[in-house]
C-alpha cells in the first residue's frame, strides 16, 4: 500500500482523490524500500494515482512502474473527502452486498477489477515475483481474490495499514507481512 499522506493521517476518505504523500509517507516508502530490497522483483506495477506512483518511485527506483487503472482506488463517491470517524454508511461498505453509496463503486466491483488484474498478470508472470504497489481498499479487494472472503466481520480486516509491504506465494493462502530482517 502505498504512503501516508495528510488525508491518511486527518482520517479523510480519499478515494480516487489524487492526493500526495506527507513526510511520514516518504519515510514509510524508504522503509519499505530497505525491505524489498531483500527480494528480487522482476516486474511493478502501480495504481496511477499520485501517491501510489509517489511510493513506487521510492520503493523501486531503478524499475519504472506500470501503472494500470484497476489498481486505482476504490470509488468511494459522495462520501470522498468526509472523515472515517463515525462514518457508518462508510464502515457498511465493507460488508459483502453492502447498499451502493451514490456515485460510489460496490466492493464486488471492486473485487471483480482486481481480479481481472491478478489474472492477467498471473498468465504473463507465472514464474516470476510482481510487486504491487496500490491502496487500502485494493489490497483488501486482492486478499480476496488470493484467500476467499473472511469467515466473519468486514473485508475492512484486510486492508493493509500505510506501506506494509505483504508477501503472498503461489498456491498459499496465508500471506507474509515483511519487515526488517524478515524472509
């Protein structure tokens, strides 16, 4: 996921908002950096919105991203730019068959475009490691699509906190949170 920015941090929903990184976003990707640099890549690609671009030019520097629209943010609609705090059409969201918010994207549809994602590069890089460098609410959509929906709660529990970056294998289902020194 990529880094922290001020709406992050304010707790403002972003959304397809093209907002960019703060300095603790910046810290965070150079963090992650020093981590993935701890495993070869051979392809990246990125969500074209600033802050995720931001994030992959610190995290791979010597390898261009390319950026691929259906790891754009999730749509959030009307409610972009509203705080998270007390949100309850927000935290509704993220339940399975959720009421469509206005102008809003379904978190099945979501689903649906990373999936349509991972596919593809599933055929093209079946042997290879891909870094994905994307957002809170696709990497929850791409947990998905790797390990099947959460047993119980919201599909909010996958999303990953700001530049963590996650490992997943071929063929497993329980992914790998890397940190310093780790794998």
């Amino acid at each position: 996921r990529h880094g922290q920015t001020d709406w992050n941090r304010d707790n403002l929903l972003q959304g397809r908002s093209d907002v960019s990184l703060n300095e603790n976003g910046i810290s965070g990707a150079i963090a992650a950096a020093r981590i993935i640099s701890n495993h070869p890549v051979d392809a990246v690609f990125c969500s074209p919105l600033f802050r995720a671009r931001q994030t992959a030019e610190l995290v791979c520097p010597k390898m261009p991203a390319t950026l691929d629209a259906r790891l754009s943010e999730w749509n959030f609609g009307v409610l972009e730019g509203t705080s998270v705090a007390d949100n309850d059409t927000y935290r509704h969201m993220w339940f399975p068959k959720a009421k469509r918010v206005p102008e809003a994207e379904t978190f099945e549809e979501v689903v649906e475009r990373v999936s349509d994602f991972y596919r593809e590069i599933s055929l093209q890089y079946s042997d290879s490691t891909v870094l994905v460098i994307a957002h809170g609410g696709i990497s929850a959509a791409l947990r998905v699509v790797l390990c099947g929906l959460p047993e119980h709660g919201s599909l909010y529990q996958y999303c990953l906190p700001n530049t963590t970056p996650m490992l997943f294998r071929a063929g497993e289902t329980d992914p790998v949170i890397l940190k310093e020194g780790s794998l």
